[in-house]
C-alpha cells in the first residue's frame, strides 16, 4: 500500500479513529479521577564507613569501596519486614508491619553514597512523618547490623511535606490514553478496510474485473441534478462524464455505428444515471445517439428526462408504435429517448425476441450510437439476452458498495455469454480522476437549469414513416412529483 492508500484509509475512518482516541482518553481521566490521590515522603541516607585518619589515603579508599558495596544490601534492609516493624515500634501507627512494608521504597542512586527512601501514603502528612520515621529505625538498628563497628548512616535529607500527589498522575495517563487510543483506532481503521470486499479505487477496480476503467465519476446528488452535464455543464461530475464519453469513443471507432448495454452487477449502482449522461455527452460532441430504456423491471430513464413511459419500448416490441414514432426528443442537444412503456410480465422473453434484435438493429441505421439500459446483471438475465443483439456491454460499479466478488462474477457471467465487455464505470469514488478542488475553483459556479427544462411547454419531435412532424405537448405531472415530459398523441 502506498501513502495515499493509508491517507484515503485515514479520511475514511476519520470516525472511527476519533471515536476510538476520545474513548480511550476518556477512560484514562476517567480512571485517572476515580483513583485515590497517593502521596509520596522523599528523604536521602548516607551511608560512610569509620576510618582510621592515620591510615591515609588507603584506609580512606578501603572505607569508600566498603560503603559502595553495602548500599544495596541497606536498601533491601530498609525494606524488610524487620525495619517496618522498628518503624511502628518507634511510632505506632494504625496499620501492620506488612502494610508498611508494601508501601516502602528504597533504591541506591548510583555511583554514590546515597539511598533514596521513599514511602507512600493517601495522607501528605503521614507520608512524610512514616518516611522519616523508617529513616531513624533503621539508623537505630545499623548498629546492631554491624556488631558496632565500622558503619555509620546517617539522614542528610529528612522527608518534607509533599506538596502533591504521586498517584494518579492525570496528564500522563490521558495523554497516554490519547496515544493508544489513536494507534487502537488506526488499528481497526485498517482491519476494517482490509476486510472490506467492496471496490474503491479505479486501479483495484481494474485489477479486479481485468477491463479497463472508462471513467471515474465523482458522487453528487442525483436527486437533485440527475443529469448534470446537461443542467450543470460547469461542474466536476459534468467533466467526469465528459472524459467518460472521450474514452467510449475509442470504443467503436472502426464501426459506422455502435450498441452498447449498461448495467451493472446489482441495483443502485447508478447504471440509469451514467447511461443518461453519456448518452448526453455523446449527444453534445455531435453524435447522434439514441437512448434505449430496456430495463422492464424498475425503469429510471423516463424520471431522469421528465418524459411519459406510457409509449416506449414494450409498445414497440409488441407492435403498437414505429420506433421512430416512439422516440422523444427533449431538445437537439440531447439524445433521442425510448423510455420503457407499460411493464410486461415476461421482461426477459420480450428483450430475447426477434422484434428487440429489429428495433436495435433500425435504430442503429439511423444513430451513431445506441445506448441500451438494462436491468442488473447478477439479480437477472435480461443483460446477457440483450448482449446478443448488441457490440458489447458496459459496466458500471458503485465505489464503496460493489464488491469485489460481484465485480468477478459479473466478468465471469460476460465471459461464458460470450459478451464483450468495452469497460467498466467506477460510480460515486472519492478518488476521481484529478483534483476536485481544483475542479471547483476552475470550472466555477454551475450554470442555470435549461429552459427546456422548466418551461412549461416544450416542442416534441415525432419522426413518422418517412415523414416529419411537430407536435405540441403539454407537460403532466410525473409520478415522483416532478414536472413530466411531453404526452404523447
């Protein structure tokens, strides 16, 4: 993985990873406040070796080398039971020899003389008081110890009052919890992308279905601005489309003209959506396009351009209308629309039938190229049937939600249909194609909505049979709410 996998990662998580450090600092004061404050008494010993001063220099040394080496072995005494129980001798306290002890600390400073002694207790004062009362007990016995000879220790730093506690030590514990809270949330930050199947990247796309990456389109409202090339030209997603139809263009450039069905491997994928706005795209570099809504299962395309479905594609495979007389030119900007018609019951007999294999085949005399939307790939065959009448399909992956298993399998269902697969559509990533702030701050403002758009009437062109004619038409009130397109005669 490079830096920008861990940093997309990262933004991704942000959550979690701020979830998990609050969390954990938050235990830590927590634990912090719930501990009984401990304070600490501190006093130093010294501990010298009688000399004889007609000895020299060499007794002096003798004396020094003998000090050094019973430093350790006095801060072990000072620990032991047998200087607790002095100590309480010496001033009785209201606890045990074995208590004191757990709470007396003695260590040797290192190339010195010196034992640091500390002792412990929830009270400042009776801290200082045990701590120096152990210093002067274990004074009073070193005489003992030494069978009166040679040693002689003495207290050079009495135990002060302690100004504040030892234990806990608050700062510490939370900026410790911050550390472990944010290396726990990387942690599972990671975990959980690496146990996440779905595809996100155009280069793991690729890898994965073995098909090049036609384009990568950035997420925005759909529901507010479905087809933003139109409606928002000025706009990265409107740019991201455009590069889509640059790279589709390569696609058929040895064929007078080209039919491609788009789908996806399951539904929400935005198939509808990437199908309008290329169809959009194409129509606007001067390519006559024809749209096709062959999805008889949950059609979108009619929602997407505001148009009627009472007269679309199942009118035309049952022969009730002309494919020419279907079709619904919003303006001349914009591709010809077959939206889908009336549902049927058998939708994958209908696609299957001689009548589907006519209508694409006069639409492609007429148009450079026929985008077909269809139903999902893995829940329904109505792709593959289609792929038979058609030079090849594109797909269209939903970044974050289409995993790498359904991008496999829907390769494989291509491969054993015998359908060529032009490329595949990364929808909704975060890592488009370019810098989007840099998009933004090139591209501007989006323009207004077309007029032909929030008019309230249009003009529809009919083709006939071999003759022409406009026609009038008011707009309804769609389904959903929204303005409808034109009504058909």
């Amino acid at each position: 993985m490079e830096l920008r996998d861990y940093l997309r990662i990262a933004r991704k998580h942000a959550w979690l990873i701020a979830a998990a450090t609050v969390l954990c600092a938050s235990v830590a004061l927590a634990a912090s406040r719930a501990t009984t404050p401990l304070y600490q008494g501190t006093a130093k010993l010294l501990v010298v070796a009688k000399t004889d001063p007609a000895g020299g220099t060499s007794s002096a040394y003798e004396g020094a080398l003998l000090s050094q080496q019973l430093v350790k072995s006095f801060a072990q005494i000072l620990e032991s039971r047998a200087t607790a129980e002095a100590a309480l001798r010496l001033d009785p306290q209201p606890l045990t020899a074995s208590e004191l002890q757990a709470r007396v600390n003695a260590e040797p400073v290192v190339d010195t003389l010196l034992i640091d002694l500390s002792v412990e207790d929830t009270d400042p004062k009776v801290a200082k008081q045990l701590t120096n009362t152990v210093a002067r007990a274990f004074i009073a016995s070193v005489p003992k110890l030494q069978g009166g000879s040679t040693l002689r220790v003495s207290l050079v730093e009495p135990a002060l009052l302690p100004t504040g506690p030892v234990k806990p030590r608050t700062r510490l514990n939370v900026a410790l919890g911050l550390v472990v809270g944010l290396a726990l949330g990387a942690g599972l930050a990671l975990l959980r992308d690496f146990l996440d199947r779905t595809v996100k990247t155009p280069e793991e796309l690729e890898l994965t279905v073995g098909a090049p990456v036609l384009g990568s389109i950035p997420p925005f409202k759909s529901a507010d601005h479905p087809i933003p090339v139109a409606e928002q030209p000025r706009t990265p997603v409107a740019e991201a489309f455009r590069k889509l139809r640059t790279n589709f263009a390569f696609v058929g450039i040895d064929q007078h003209s080209i039919c491609c069905v788009i789908t996806s491997p399951s539904q929400s994928d935005g198939k509808s959506t990437v199908a309008a706005n290329l169809a959009i795209a194409l129509a606007q570099a001067g390519k006559r396009v024809a749209l096709v809504d062959a999805d008889l299962r949950k059609p979108s395309l009619h929602k997407l351009f505001r148009m009627k479905e009472r007269v679309g594609t199942t009118t035309v495979l049952l022969g009730d209308a002309d494919p020419h007389d279907a079709l619904q030119h919003p303006s001349p900007d914009l591709p010809a629309v077959l939206t889908c018609g009336q549902l049927p019951p058998n939708p994958s007999e209908l696609l299957g039938s001689h009548q589907m294999q006519q209508l694409l085949r006069d639409l492609r005399d007429s148009h450079d190229v026929v985008l077909v939307d269809s139903p999902p790939l893995l829940p329904v065959t109505d792709p593959m049937v289609l792929s038979r009448f058609a030079d090849g399909i594109l797909l269209v992956t939903r970044s974050g939600q289409t995993t790498r298993d359904q991008a496999q399998a829907a390769k494989a269902i291509c491969a054993k249909a015998g359908a060529a697969v032009f490329g595949v559509v990364l929808n909704a990533t975060q890592v488009a194609e370019g810098d989007q702030s840099a998009y933004y701050s090139y591209y501007g403002e989006a323009r207004p909505r077309p007029a032909y758009l929030e008019s309230g009437q249009r003009m529809l062109t009919l083709r006939g049979r071999g003759q022409g004619r406009r026609l009038s038409a008011e707009r309804e009130p769609a389904a959903d709410g929204r303005p409808a397109g034109s009504r058909l005669p």
